[in-house]
C-alpha cells in the first residue's frame, strides 16, 4: 500500500506533513516512538527542500510518498529544486560545542540518526530522497 501527499514549499505546510505520518502510523500500526521518529526526521529533509530547494518567491510543490516494504516503511522525498544530496554532507560534529559548531547539519545529522538509510539520486530533474526505517 502506498500514501502520497503534495505539499506546497511553505513552511506552514509541515503541519499537514505531521498529519500525513501520524495518519501512516495509524494505518500500519506503528509504535508512537517510530512516529515520532519518522516525523521528526520528514520534518528535518521536508524544511531544507522548503528553506533552499527554490527562491523564497517561488511557488512549487514537494512529493512525499509513504511505502510499506516490509520489513521497511519507505518514504520518497521528490522535489524539482536545485540538486542537492544530503547524504554527502559531513557528519556533523557534535563533540563541539555550539559556539565552535559551524551553523547547519545537523538536521541531516538528526534524520540520518533517526532513520536506517537515507538514498539520494537526482532523476529527470528531481532530487529524489528516500528514507527508510525498519518496523516491526
């Protein structure tokens, strides 16, 4: 079964991309920290595509698709904005302090640690990311 939701590149529309995975974890009965954990990291991926992805004037729309793969549930990130992939971001060093930590990173940091695996490929003009988190 696959789940999809077209969200605009506003940040309002992060409520609506809550709702979409509380909505995914009530149909495949997941466990409220997998929800927690799944939300958190679409959160972090959807907010970059919004904040960088197009000019702040822009109006464009953002693909989140939500597939249960078993043993995976596997959610797809596509959007048509500038080529970025965030899995070859450094890891960010969290030894430092806030003071000495360069600013940014650490929500790929957040989602890479809260997910199994996090894909990039860039296709036909989209950047497409792919999260995927083992349930049980």
């Amino acid at each position: 079964m696959k789940r999809q939701i077209i969200l605009e590149n506003r940040i309002e529309e992060l409520d609506a991309l809550t709702t979409f995975v509380k909505n995914c974890g009530e149909t495949w009965q997941l466990k409220s920290n997998e929800v927690f954990n799944i939300q958190l990291a679409l959160e972090e991926c959807v907010s970059n595509v919004i904040m960088y992805a197009y000019p702040p004037e822009e109006k464009h729309t953002i693909l989140v698709t939500a597939e249960l793969l078993q043993p995976d549930l596997v959610f797809t990130i596509e959007d048509s904005g500038v080529p970025f992939d965030p899995t070859q971001v450094a890891e960010a060093n969290i030894s430092l302090s806030a003071e000495e930590r360069p600013i940014g990173g650490l929500g790929i940091f957040l989602a890479r640690q809260l997910m199994d695996s996090m894909e990039y490929r860039r296709e036909k003009e989209k950047n497409l990311l792919t999260l995927r988190k083992r349930v049980k």
